[in-house]
C-alpha cells in the first residue's frame, strides 16, 4: 500500500506498484464531462428502467450515496477522487446467475431505454451481435465479487468513478488490488446503473470521450473485453480485442459502495 | 460461437454479399484474404490496405491535394529543386506485392497524382497481380469513360474511388481549378457503372460543410445511385496547410456520424463490416510513396521506414508500437488531434523532400505526452 495520495489533482488513480501497460502520465485528452447529480431523477430511471421492485427512496438513495463521499472526502489519501467524475447508481437485489445473459437481457437494454428516452434524436446501438451468456466471469484480484455478493442479497447504492484513465484492462485489475479496500473494480451491472442514471456520461460535445470498459470481468477469450462507447451523439456497446495494451482512450471505472 | 468472418458477413447488404460472391468465383485466393480479415484482427494482426503513390504526375491542381508537396511541380515551382532520391520500379512494385501477401494484406490503391494518367498503370496493376490482390484506383474521372473503365476492368482493377467535392457544377470545378471536370465526374460515375466496377465516390469535408444542402443533396445522390459516398476530412497538410480555416471541428464529425444512419456515407472511422478500429493509421491504412518510404496515413508526412531498407514486416511494427498511431482511437489523428497537428507540423516544416524519414519525425521515442515546443 502506498502512503501519498492515490488520486492525482483531476481525479485520475495514480498508476503506483503495478506492472501491466500503462500511461505514468496523461495529456488528458479524452476525458469525460460531470453529468448533472440530481439523485430524484437519476432514481427515477434506475427504478424505471431497471425494474427495480421495492425501491428505497430518492430521499434514502441520495442519503446513502452522499456518505460514499462524505467518507472519501474524509481520507486525505483519496479525497481526490472526488474532483473526478462520478455519477450514483443503484442496483436491484439480484440472486447470482450468469453475469452475460443479465446483461445482455436486462442492463443493456436498460441502458438503451434510458439513453434514447432523455435523448430522443440520438439512438444506443448494441454492436454485439453473437450473445454473451456464459461468456463473462468476474476476474480473479478485481474485487468484483463482492458487489455481486451483496447485490444477492440487498439493494446495492454506489458511487462510479470512471478513474482508471488510460489502463490497460489488466493493469486496471492489478490497480485495483493496490487501493484500500474499499474501491472494487466495475464491471457489467454497475458500469450499466451508471449510464442508465446518467445516459449522458459518454457525450461530449467538445472533444472526445474514453471508452468505458467492463475490466472486472473475464470474457470468453483472452485479450478481449466488452465496452460502451459513444459515437458522436449516440452511444454503443460493443466487444473489442484490448490484447492487454493501453490506449490514450480506455478508462475503467471503480465503484464504492454505501 | 459464431466464427468472426461470419459476424462480419452479417453486416453486408445483399448487393455487397453478392459482389462478395462474384468474387470468390472469379479470384478465389483474393477474396479468400478478404473474408480472413476480421479472423486476423480478431488474433491482434493487421491488415491495412496498402496505398501505392507511384507517381505524382496530375492533370489537376485541386485546393486541398494531400499529395501536391511531393510533386515535382511543386519542388521546381516553389523550392527550384529537383527530387534527386531514386524512384520506386516495377521490382519494388512486385517486392512489394509478394510482402504484403506474405502478411496476409489483401488490398492495394493506386493513387498519385492522378493514376489514369500514368503511362505504365497496367504494368503496375500486373506488377501487384491482380489475382492475389483486390486492386483499386482513385481517379479525379477525367479520363474515365466507357472504353477506359471496361478496360480497367480487363485488367483486373476491382474498384474506382472517384473524387466529388461538390453536387454544385460550377464549385466542384473551381476546388479542383479544372473547368470541365464535374461533367467528367459524371460520365465516370456510369462508365464505372456499366463497366460492373465497384464505385466509391470520394469527398473530402471541410469545416461548416456537412451542414449545407449541397452536402445532403451529396449523400442522396450517393445513396440513390447505390454507391458509398467516402468522405475524407480536409487535414491541415499538403495544400491544405495553406488553409486552415477548412479543418474540421467534432461537430461537423458528428454530424456526419449521424448522417451515417440514412445515407450511404461513411469515413475512414466508420465502424463497418463488424471491424471497429477507428482511427486507422497503419492498423487500416498505409501509403508507399514513390521514393519507398512508407507513412501511416495519406496525410502524414512522416515515414515509419523505406521498404529499401527495411522490410515492410518491420515498418508495420514500427506503426503498431507508436503510441500515436498504434493505439486504438475514436478521432482522426491527423485532422482532429491539436497536439498531434502542432507535432505533425513542427517535424514537417522545412522539409523539401517529404515525407520526413524514419528517425526524425517518428521514431521509437515518441511519447503522447512530450512537449512539442
């Protein structure tokens, strides 16, 4: 474990200890713009679209995900994380069952509901056409397992830190496992809550945003993962080969829980 | 799981699907090497197609040509020097034609200049061997009409990629500084047609453009006559250096990939045929100039290498491990980037003899994040 800080000025985790492709530096050319938090809205679609039954309240999902950042704001190591960008998300209670069926039938057509209902003349688009049940698993050292534990058994409220700027999808896995244990690396359903609360999280009309990829979890070949992605003003989902590399435009998320 | 050349077949139209088929019948091996594409990017091998300026020679002066500072005109007119390095031969030509189908590349373009104007252009289309190659041609169309395109044709040209750059007569001309040429664009888009080429029109976009009728009426005519309406950013070099007032910004880019949802128009970037690679220097595209060298982009004034030297093998490994160029991205490096524009620039300026060699513009020691100034 480092001592100084694991967040740089802007937010981005500070590469430390780990030995998979990387950028030490960044010219912070893709970068992402804060969405709007208004946790009554972002409820809203989450419970809408996710079809959560049984929800807690705006009132209560606000509460929770503010003490997310309350208790980072507190430690000096990370309070910069929070000059980052980060968006609340909620997840439904959700026994174990195959992470790429899930996905595939429940989230990413969540995603694409929400997308195309706040922005109309734009349109989500699902590039993978081949089927992902049975195809992803959480990877071992991502810490993922435990949002998914504890989604088996209660709502889970987040906090998504699309942090890891600029990692190769393994070097985000070995990353994480160098953060106080809080931080868990995102995987399907969270990265998923994340853009159905905030669809507008890849849109950027200035200059270009990263690719957000699904790193915590193992795909059915290695070197390959899944990922969302915009294009223009609309917003994909789709698999690439990574080959383990880094590019200037691959950013993983961590989540916190609350 | 479904095979990868297979997903991507998915995404053809019936009509691509069955010129794919047409193919396989006529040159089997070439479209065999077209259908292991995505398979050998799927395994982390590339598969750009190869873009072979022989010669500069053009009948054309247009406003924005990538190509005008290697042309002879050009070195005599504004430098008063001669291009002494030695020129690329029909040895090169079929050296090159064996290494790339050692790697599994499957595509060439001849380009220039203008190539239709090139005395030897059916040697170097049987140099390249048409039966293990799909050969391409960019033409301006001045010289396309009937009997030249069923002739392209008989030597086994596959494609025509035709430069458009306005629905309006009097403006085409004027950008291309050729009276005339629009009637000519017309009658090649037919000749091509009726010659059973496969036709690609090409524009290049330059700032404000996308969003004007003439662009829209562009993308229909495009779309109604069956053909793919290719369209190239305007980037800040070759003539185009001297304006910078038509490069684009992200909204025009954008623009553009929405119009993409309803006419048949696309750009270098376009996710197609279930290959998302975006930007595509050397991992979609390369250029051989006439001096050997080979650059990652048209417009890139920078070797990764001579093919005299070292072998294209090496060169493509030189692209692929530059974190500029091989790394995936969703812009266009050189008509988007600010940073790499400014680097671009910086490296270029002062060379008479482009592009800037292996060594001195890119090399194993760029960094992203090096200062340029």
């Amino acid at each position: 474990m480092q001592t100084t800080e694991y967040f740089d000025i802007n937010g981005r985790c500070i590469p430390h200890g780990i030995t998979s492709e990387h950028h030490v530096k960044t010219r912070r050319y893709f970068v992402f713009e804060q969405p709007e938090i208004d946790y009554n809205t972002i409820h809203a679609r989450l419970v809408k679209h996710l079809g959560i039954e049984n929800p807690i309240t705006a009132q209560e999902f606000a509460k929770r995900a503010e003490k997310i950042l309350e208790k980072l704001r507190e430690d000096p190591q990370c309070r910069n994380i929070l000059n980052g960008v980060r968006v609340p998300f909620m997840l439904p209670v959700q026994e174990r069952t195959d992470i790429g069926e899930c996905l595939e039938q429940q989230y990413i057509s969540a995603v694409k509901a929400s997308f195309e209902e706040v922005f109309s003349k734009n349109s989500f688009t699902n590039h993978h056409k081949d089927g992902l049940t049975g195809k992803l698993s959480i990877a071992v050292d991502s810490r993922h397992e435990r949002l998914i534990a504890e989604q088996g058994e209660q709502l889970v409220v987040g906090y998504y830190f699309p942090c890891l700027m600029e990692y190769a999808v393994p070097a985000a896995i070995e990353q994480t496992g160098q953060l106080p244990e809080q931080f868990i690396l995102a995987g399907a359903y969270d990265t998923s809550a994340a853009l159905v609360g905030s669809p507008d999280l890849l849109l950027r009309k200035s200059g270009y945003p990263p690719v957000l990829w699904l790193a915590a979890l193992d795909s059915e070949k290695s070197g390959v993962s899944y990922h969302y992605e915009a294009y223009g003003y609309n917003l994909t989902f789709n698999r690439k080969p990574h080959f383990d590399r880094v590019a200037e435009s691959w950013t993983s998320g961590l989540v916190v829980l609350g | 799981m479904i095979p990868v050349e297979i997903l991507a077949d998915q995404n053809l139209t019936p009509a691509e699907k069955a010129k794919r088929e047409g193919l396989k019948l006529r040159k089997p091996y070439v479209a065999q090497k077209l259908a292991n594409i995505a398979a050998m990017e799927e395994r982390g091998e590339i598969s750009p197609i190869i873009r072979l300026e022989k010669s500069y020679l053009c009948n054309f002066q247009c406003t924005h040509c990538s190509a005008e500072y290697y042309m002879d005109r050009h070195k005599k007119k504004v430098f008063k020097i001669e291009d002494t390095r030695a020129k690329i031969d029909m040895d090169f030509v079929r050296r090159l034609s064996k290494e790339a189908d050692e790697l599994g590349l499957a595509r060439f373009v001849i380009t220039g200049g203008e190539p239709l104007v090139m005395k030897d252009f059916d040697e170097v289309v049987a140099a390249l061997d048409p039966d293990k190659h799909y050969i391409i041609t960019d033409t301006n169309g001045w010289f396309l009409d009937d009997e030249r395109a069923r002739h392209l044709k008989s030597i086994g040209v596959e494609k025509v990629q035709l430069s458009l750059d306005s629905m309006i007569e009097k403006d085409h001309d004027e950008f291309r500084n050729k009276p005339g040429s629009y009637k000519r664009v017309m009658r090649a888009i037919d000749a091509a047609l009726d010659a059973d080429l496969n036709l690609l029109l090409s524009t290049v976009l330059i700032k404000g453009r996308v969003k004007t009728q003439e662009f829209i009426d562009m993308c229909e005519f495009a779309t109604k006559k069956g053909v793919g309406l290719y369209v190239s950013y305007a980037k800040p070099t070759g003539s185009c250096s001297d304006h910078p007032e038509f490069v684009i910004e992200k909204e025009d880019a954008d623009i553009l990939r929405d119009l993409e949802k309803e006419y048949s128009v696309f750009t270098h970037m376009t996710p197609t045929y279930g290959s998302f690679k975006g930007c595509i220097t050397v991992k979609g595209i390369i250029t051989v100039t006439s001096t050997g060298e080979i650059t990652p982009c048209p417009y890139i004034d920078m070797s990764l290498g001579n093919m005299r030297e070292t072998s294209l093998k090496e060169i493509l490994a030189r692209g692929m491990r530059n974190p500029w160029l091989g790394p995936y991205r969703p812009d266009c490096l050189i008509g988007e980037d600010p940073k790499f524009i400014q680097f671009h620039a910086k490296k270029t300026t002062g060379y008479t003899q482009l592009p800037v060699p292996w060594g001195q513009g890119f090399s194993d020691k760029n960094s992203l994040t090096e200062d340029i100034i």
